[in-house]
C-alpha cells in the first residue's frame, strides 16, 4: 500500500503516488502505445506560459528534487521558445521556493528516492552513454 492520497499544493498527486510505488519495491510501467495530445501548454488553464514554467519549478522543489538536477532541466529547455528565457523562469521558480524555505509536498524519505533516482539518472546519461538513462516509472497525460 502507498498509504493514500493526500491533497498536494500545487499538484503531483500522480507522480507521488508512482515514486512512492517504486520505492516500496513496485514495479511500475509506462504504456507507450497510449498517448494523449494536449490542446494547450499544461499548467496553462489559468495562466501564461511563463507562469505555468515557474509553477513547474516550484513544483519540482516541493515533490524534492535535486538542485542540480533542475539546473540541467532548466538548460534542456532553455533549448524550447521562447529560447533562454524558459529555462530561466523555471530554475528561478526552483529556487525561489529553495530561498523562501517552501514546505516541501513529500516527506524526507520520499525525496531521498527522487534524489537518488535523479542522480544515477544523470550518471547514466554522462557516464554510460551507451544505456538507457530513462528510470522505469508510470507518465500521466
């Protein structure tokens, strides 16, 4: 048992509820053959692009991420439009909740797991070149 839903600030109920499964030893899997096209930017329904960019980097602070990771992250996607200014806004809505001390939305052991799964992740992607640096896990839409 994950333990069950709770409601989550900002989102990520979802992405809780997958990583907790793995980190209780779940196997999880992602279905590639099904996919859903979105109509719009997601986090968009009630606010800008840029906002929605600085809501993600907020969320990705509060379900634990590594600072290291989301400065990665936010270079990746400096690479979309509009170009640089993206990746910015979504590493300063990181760090702005970083700086304030922003209640995170998972517990210590939770974020340890993301922490781990995100740097061999990375280890992967640098080091092994060769071997797949996606982490098995469950997307939603």
């Amino acid at each position: 048992m994950i333990g069950g839903y709770a409601p989550v600030p900002g989102g990520g109920i979802d992405w809780i509820a997958v990583t907790t499964a793995r980190m209780k030893g779940w196997q999880t899997r992602t279905f590639t053959d099904t996919y859903c096209k979105h109509n719009r930017p997601i986090g968009t329904a009630t606010r800008g692009a840029l906002r929605a960019s600085f809501a993600l980097g907020q969320k990705d602070y509060r379900l634990g991420g590594h600072p290291v990771w989301e400065l990665l992250r936010g270079v990746y996607q400096m690479r979309s439009p509009p170009y640089i200014i993206r990746g910015l806004i979504l590493m300063s809505g990181y760090f702005w909740d970083y700086v304030r001390g922003a209640r995170k939305s998972v517990d210590a052991e939770l974020q340890r797991f993301h922490r781990k799964e995100q740097m061999q992740r990375l280890k992967n992607l640098f080091f092994r070149s060769g071997r797949s640096s996606r982490t098995p896990s469950a997307t939603g839409c």
